[in-house]
C-alpha cells in the first residue's frame, strides 16, 4: 500500500503539478537523507519517457564545507543547473537539524531557501517549471522535535501531496467568488479571537499547484492549497488567538502554542504565548521595520490536511494570519520576520455575510 501511495505521489507531482512529458529532462535535486523519496521520482520520470538527472547534497559533505567557510557563504543551489532540465523538483534538507545550532539566522534562511535570486531568474528566463516537495522535511529528526509520530506525518503529506491540482483550483475557483469583492473580514471564534481587517478587493491568489504551469510564474509547492488575500494596510483591529502550533524546526522551542495576539492600528501590539513564547520573542526582536504587520491571510483548501506539522495553514476551514514578510500575497519583503499562525472552527464574515468557512456542508 505504501508503494502505491509513492508511486501516485510521484506521478501527480510529476505529470499533474509540473506537465512532465515524454522526451523532456526533469532534475532532481535531493539531500542525501532524501533519497528513496528522489528514487521513485526518477523511476517515475522514466517511465513517463522522459529523461532524469539526480542531483545529490550530500549531508556530511556539507557539513564539512561550512565549517570551512564563513558563516556568509552558505552554499546554494547553482544558478546554472536551473536551465538543465524543462522540470525541477527539490527535495530540502538537511536532515541533522542539531549541527545547525549556532548559525545565524540569516544563514539559515539561505538554507533553507536554497535556490537564491540568480537562480529564480535562471529558471524564469528557461521556462523551468519547479516543485518543493515538503514530504523530504518529514525525517526522524524533526518529528522527534515536534513529538509528532514519523510515518503518520509522511503518509499525510503523501495523501496532500497526491491531491490534484484540478481539484484544488476548482475549490478555490467556488470559494473565491465572494472573497474577491469583499471589502472587510472579520474572524471571530469562541476561544476569543475577534479580529476585523480590510482586504484589498480583487487581490486575491489561489495557490492551488496550477501555477508552475503558468508563466511567468514557474514554481509551486507540494501539497499546497490555500487562498491569500492581501489586507488594507493599518486596519488590522482585534485579538486573535491561534488554536494549532507554531513549528519553527530551528529553534530552540520548536513547538510553540496558545500565541495569542493584539492588533491597533493595523499593527500588532502585544502577544503572547501558553509555551514557547521567547522564541517568537527572539525572532521577532531580531526583525526589520514592518515585522508588526499584517501581511497576508490564508484561508486552506487541501481536503487531506488533519495534523501535519508545518502545513496546518493549507487544511479544509483554516484561517491564518501572517504576521510580517508575506512575499507570496504580492508584498515585497523587507522586515526579514514572517510567522504564519493559524485558526481553525473560526467563523468569518464578509462585508457582514457570513462566509463557510471550510466550504458548503463541512465544519
């Protein structure tokens, strides 16, 4: 059973997220931690009848080259190989979350990125259609950190992951026809949150897989399914408290919960949490200028998201609020802190009407 879900894993990400065809080259770019999941998808791409290139990070070679370079060149992806092949997926890392103790924060968003601007740029100009795959940031290490159980969170991003983008785009097509003429949203939930914002009518984007497939744009991530409006600077008013966990694998805390969180004059003034609250606190402090806004709202589309780590903000009826940097709702970054928190069994209105949260006849 476990093969089968691989195998229809690696055939959606392949020929229904990124349009992989017969006489085309995919790369595969993989840790070495991931490497049975980029086995299947070479195998996969093989036998679509195309050709595969794999591309190994090896973990302990990495290891070595940073402690032999300063800490400002955290090695990334090659700009080059983003015109290889017509399709690129990624498979992140590194898997030894503990030997990363000790860098700064700005390393680690290079890691994590990965594939900086030169290569975003590379892969434009050649039309490269990309996928980040979130099934490689399931490893033994993070779960332990999260205290979640290891092949439930794998089996999970699999049956998201495995969710077509048809689907989800028709999802969000039905649920978006309201948001896009609202003016003002409001959130309300019986633990307290109370929460009114304007939303600028008409931004609006659906994040539903398609987008690889769509220049300009030419990447997307695996699973996703999710709605982002883009709120009216300085009209953020209310308390908002979240009801699902704050991950943040690289922190001290990595499991933060209870953040509850005061907006005034569209910025936010106050927050606290029942655990992990320094850690926020940390990041926060080390932020830029625009770290107290509000800069995105998501409402989740994805039918196969119950509790994974990390991905709560694309399940069926969540809410979330981003809190700084939202570069994928059309706002440039700047403040170098973003936290998504997130809400579910929320009711919203709009312009007054209430709107079904998680669709018609679902909770």
């Amino acid at each position: 059973m476990r093969a089968r879900a691989e195998a229809t894993f690696a055939r959606t990400v392949l020929a229904s997220y990124l349009g992989l065809r017969a006489g085309e080259t995919a790369t595969i770019e993989s840790w070495s931690h991931a490497l049975p999941w980029a086995r299947t998808l070479v195998a996969e791409v093989r036998r679509i009848g195309a050709e595969a290139l794999l591309v190994v990070e090896d973990e302990e070679a990495f290891f070595r080259t940073v402690a032999d370079l300063p800490r400002s060149a955290m090695p990334v992806s090659p700009a080059a190989l983003a015109a290889i092949g017509d399709v690129h997926v990624y498979l992140g890392g590194p898997e030894a979350l503990a030997r990363l103790r000790g860098v700064g924060p700005e390393e680690v968003r290079a890691l994590v990125a990965r594939h900086d601007a030169a290569w975003r740029e590379s892969a434009r100009r050649a039309r490269t259609r990309f996928a980040r795959l979130a099934i490689a940031d399931a490893t033994p290490a993070a779960a332990e950190r999260f205290g979640a159980d290891l092949g439930s969170w794998a089996e999970e991003l699999l049956r998201a992951g495995s969710v077509a983008p048809t689907r989800l785009a028709a999802l969000g097509r039905s649920r978006s026809r309201p948001l896009a003429r609202a003016r003002r949203l409001r959130v309300r939930h019986a633990n307290g949150t109370d929460l009114a914002v304007e939303v600028v009518p008409g931004h609006l984007r659906i994040e539903d897989g398609t987008s690889a497939r769509r220049p300009p744009a030419f990447a997307t991530e695996v699973p996703t399914g999710r709605i982002a409006l883009l709120p009216r600077p300085g009209t953020a008013v209310g308390r908002w408290e979240s009801n699902r966990p704050l991950y943040d694998r690289f922190s001290d805390c990595p499991v933060q919960l209870g953040g509850v969180f005061r907006f005034v004059g569209g910025r936010m003034r106050e927050f606290s949490f029942d655990r992990g609250g320094e850690a926020f606190a940390s990041a926060y402090g080390a932020g830029g200028r625009g770290r107290d806004l509000l800069g995105a709202i998501y409402l989740g589309l994805n039918p196969a998201i119950r509790r994974a780590p990390e991905v709560g903000d694309l399940a069926t009826g969540a809410v979330s609020l981003v809190v700084g940097d939202a570069p994928d709702a059309r706002r440039g970054r700047g403040s170098a802190f973003s936290r998504t928190v997130t809400l579910t069994g929320a009711e919203i209105e709009l312009d007054g009407r209430p709107w079904p949260v998680g669709g018609r006849g679902t909770d």
